[in-house]
C-alpha cells in the first residue's frame, strides 16, 4: 500500500469508526488470546434481505458450532471499509464497488465470498416509456456504493446515460424508498419487501435487473491480506458455518422468514413471502463462491471517475479458496 494512501485512510477510519468498534468489541475476556483470535467483528452498511446468511449463522448458532464469536455490527458504507483495513473489524460485508475502490486506494484486501451475484433490483417510475425519465429525479445511496452502480447499469440497459437524469444521493437504501413513495424521488431501484409499498403508492416495475444477469457482487464478505494471512483457520471456520447458513435459508422457509420479519421490521405476510422467494429463489447462490467477472462490472462504471480502478488486477483480490465445493 502506498504509504500516503495508507496513512489517510487508517486516519479516516480510526476518526470514522473508534467509538462504534471499541462499543462493539468491548474486552476479549481477561487477555485470552485464543479468544481473541476466534473473536471477529464483521461489518455491514445496510439493513437488506441480502445479509440474511449472516443473520441466520448468527442467531441459529453456526458460528458458535464452528468456535467462533462473531460480531456483527452496523457500519455506514463509507465508514465499513476503512474500519476493516485499520483493523477495528476483520471482516466486512460489502460491495464490490467499495471493494474495488478500495482496492485502487491502495489497500491489500480480498473477496472471499458473494451473497449477491446479480443486482437484486426492479426499477421503479411512474413512466410508459423509459425515455420519459429525462430530467427526472433518481435516488441512489451514494455515488460510489451497490445501489449507485446498479442505477448506471439500468440506464444503460434502457438506452439512458447517467447525465440524462439527476442522480438524487440519499444515503441508505431505506431513504430512497421512503422518498420514492412519498414522491420526491421520481425513480428508484428497489427490492421486497419495500416493492409491495413502492407499488401501492402507483410505481410500476419498468426493468427487472435481476433478471438481466449481469455479474456483481451487490453482497459480498472481505477482510484483509493479513488477516488471512495470520487466522486463515477462523475464516475456513467462518465460511463453513455461512455455507450452512446459505443452505438453512433455502430449505427452512418459517425460520428464514421469521428472522427477515425481525430484522426488516416488517409485519406483512406477503411482503415477506415476496422477500423469502426472491431471494432464497433467485438471488443467493448455493455456494457464496466470488469471481472476477463480479468485481469487473464495477470497475468498468467507476474505471473513468475512480483514480487506479482502472490498473487493478483482479485475479489478485479474488480468493473463493477459503469456501468448500457444491456437496
């Protein structure tokens, strides 16, 4: 890592992060180092179906089976990524777009995992014809996050340029649906559960992102070179019990659902039935297992914004070996 890069960033994250990780860690058990080295503290940006797995390894005890204490904690996704190279967590659930980013910056890190290898969304206006969104107000999170790459790849598969909209940043997922129900956004890319509200305030789906199947990774698990490096056990660990978290979610639909209604606070039955199915369905892989194809998509929409994006080479960030093959 360049040693400028490197300096601004730790900076970032220890003023960014300290107080939420020193919370979150706490004490590791009167100095037992082996606690310490099957404790880790994983980051995640948003509240979304999407980290179900790790909800479910959580709280159905996989990781505790494997030996391991893992906590999750919520990190914004400008927050997430300098916590991790800093090392205030060892593991991050993010996207490729700040994983490639990242990566740019300097920093040595690999994908060992996608929970997401395409872009979940369906995009939602109120228009006949696409071409009608000119000039009209579309909400994204950020300008560099998942949901903002998503954005640029619908217009693009509807003939639009990201300079034919105003890209409307709004922080988190469940700002822009809020402001894409309430009417001050004029188009969004959203996901179940929130699509059973989008639709009942007169949205129509008008592009099934999904179902485009373009390589991503809108999910995915990182941590460190060094990191695996020095607990390279703790994360074959960490992987087995998420790969039994994955298959879990796929065969027990009561437990999965019960747990997508706690943690999305949401009440609807079929909201969350559209949620269970779309995911554990469509979306989440049987094996987590990350590709280059995944990280390409996003290097090739931030390559002409992103200084060093463009240079990385990706077969070096890709690491699937920490995972088991398809039984």
């Amino acid at each position: 890592m360049k040693s400028g890069t490197a300096r601004k960033l730790c900076c970032a994250a220890l003023a960014a992060v300290t107080a939420v990780a020193l919370a979150a860690c706490g004490s590791s058990g009167g100095g037992d180092s082996s606690a310490a080295d099957n404790t880790i503290t994983l980051s995640y940006s948003q509240v979304v179906a999407d980290e179900l797995p790790l909800w479910i390894a959580d709280e159905a005890g996989l990781f505790k089976a494997h030996g391991l204490t893992v906590k999750l904690v919520s990190l914004s996704s400008s927050d997430g990524f300098p916590a991790l190279i800093s090392g205030q967590t060892q593991m991050a659930s993010i996207g490729a777009s700040e994983m490639v980013s990242g990566a740019a910056s300097g920093a040595d890190v690999r994908y060992l995992a996608t929970l997401t290898p395409v872009f979940p969304y369906e995009l939602f206006a109120k228009v006949e014809d696409p071409q009608q969104l000119r000039g009209k107000r579309v909400g994204v999170t950020s300008t560099s996050g998942s949901l903002y790459i998503a954005t640029l790849a619908a217009l693009r598969q509807l003939g639009l340029q990201p300079t034919d909209v105003h890209l409307t940043p709004l922080g988190s997922v469940t700002n822009v649906n809020n402001a894409l129900v309430a009417g001050t956004i004029d188009a969004a890319l959203s996901h179940p559960p929130a699509t059973t509200a989008i639709e009942a305030a007169g949205f129509k789906p008008i592009l099934d992102l999904a179902k485009q199947n373009i390589p991503t990774s809108n999910v995915g698990i990182a941590a460190t070179a060094d990191y695996l490096a020095s607990h390279g056990d703790q994360v074959r660990r960490f992987m087995a019990a998420l790969q039994e978290a994955i298959k879990r979610e796929k065969t027990d639909e009561a437990y999965a659902s019960q747990l997508l209604a706690a943690h999305l606070k949401v009440s609807d039955p079929r909201a969350i039935k559209e949620t269970y199915d779309y995911y554990a369905g469509e979306v989440l892989p049987d094996v987590p297992t990350p590709t280059v194809a995944q990280l390409q998509t996003s290097v090739d929409e931030l390559g002409s914004t992103v200084p060093g994006v463009k240079g990385l080479d990706l077969t070096k960030i890709v690491d699937a070996s920490f995972l088991a093959p398809a039984s």
